[in-house]
C-alpha cells in the first residue's frame, strides 16, 4: 500500500481467550471520512493516545485499512 492511498480509520474491540489469544469480539467504530495512509498512520501513533487499561482481558485496536476504490458517480 502506498502512503497517498486512501485508508478508513477503525476502532475495533478484542477480548482474551481462556488460551490467552486476543480475538475480534465483533465490535467497531468506524470513521466515515477516509484519509492517506501517512495521515492515518499519524493519527493512530501511540504518542497521540492516552491509554486506560485497566481490564487485561479487553482490548482496542486503532487501525488504517484500505478503502478501496472510490465509488464515483
């Protein structure tokens, strides 16, 4: 993928197995507005995010995915 290409921005909820392995509970934000990848990347940086985690069996996931080709009319 290439740092131009257009991304959508996703917060997405995992929860810990009994055999301790992360897994998609099926809950996600996602951001309507697609971005570059550079931008999304930026955005989702740890150094841009407080962080709470005070459950160790939960987690969210800040993630850029490909948006595929724009749907022109």
């Amino acid at each position: 993928m290439n740092i131009t290409d257009a991304v959508i921005f996703v917060i997405s909820l995992w929860g810990k197995t009994a055999a301790g392995e992360w897994t998609y509970i099926g809950n996600q934000y996602v951001h309507q507005k697609p971005m570059t990848l550079a931008e999304c990347t930026e955005f989702i940086a740890p150094r841009n995010w407080g962080r709470f985690t005070e459950n160790e069996y939960y987690k969210i996931e800040l993630a850029c995915y490909h948006a595929g080709p724009r749907n022109e009319t």
